[in-house]
C-alpha cells in the first residue's frame, strides 16, 4: 500500500475507485455488522418497500471511502476523526459505485485534512459528506 505523508498533499488532490455491488458484498457487510434489516436480505420483504428489491446498507458505500482514507489519500498511518454522511438515493445490487475523495483543507498545525467525500452510481450522487483525517508524518 502507498499512501502520502502530511506534506506531499495539497488542496484539490483526489483518489478515486470503483466498486461494483454484488449480493454477497451486501450479506458480508450484514454479517459483519449485525445489521440484518431486510430491506438488504430478504428479496420478498424488499419488494414490497419504496425500493422494489434489495438495496446495500449506506453503510456499505461509506465503508468505500474508509478504504480510500486508510490506504490511498492520506493511506496507511491516516487516522479518521470525523465523517459526516447524507445518503441521497439506493446503491442496488449490480451497481458501480465510485466513490472519491478530494482533499479540500489542511491544517500543518494538527495535521489534520480535511475531505470531501462522495459516492455516485450512474453520474448521480448516492451518498456524499466530509471527513476529517490525521496524515501521517515523515519521521523526523
């Protein structure tokens, strides 16, 4: 894994991936979680919601952008503070979320970036936020 140190970031810099949702991602996460709503498990139950079939937990896509923080932007040695999250539309199984993160403040004092995060399914934003990370610093 390479990642970046607090001084090799700069506003506007962004990673970006792409994670196609398949049911077993979706029942992995329900495992690993304890959240076993059926809206994300159950086919027959889901059908009858607002969403007509199954959908990931939000979680799921939030779960993406900790993967961009802890191992590509800053990457290994980052530590999350904060994460605020809004969740705007489903991510259904088959779909390609991308999700990315985009460096958008640092504070050299604290070694604190700050981020904007976002998840989007065909162009159209699924879930977005901020995080708030500490990066990593060169030994001295």
């Amino acid at each position: 894994m390479q990642g970046f140190y607090f001084d090799e970031l700069s506003v506007g810099q962004a990673v970006e991936i792409n994670r196609v949702v398949g049911a077993a991602d979706i029942e992995a996460f329900a495992e690993v979680s304890g959240d076993n709503n059926p809206v994300h498990l159950d086919e027959d139950y889901a059908r009858t919601t607002q969403f007509g079939e199954r959908i990931a937990h939000g979680m799921l896509s939030a779960a993406y952008i900790s993967a961009i923080l802890g191992t590509r932007l800053p990457g290994p040695g980052a530590i999350y503070l904060s994460q605020s999250l809004r969740f705007r539309r489903p991510v259904r199984i088959g779909d390609l979320v991308v999700a990315r993160a985009t460096v958008t403040a640092l504070d050299e004092a604290k070694g604190r970036v700050t981020l904007e995060t976002v998840c989007e399914v065909g162009g159209k934003t699924v879930m977005d936020g901020e995080a708030v990370v500490i990066a990593p610093r060169r030994a001295a």
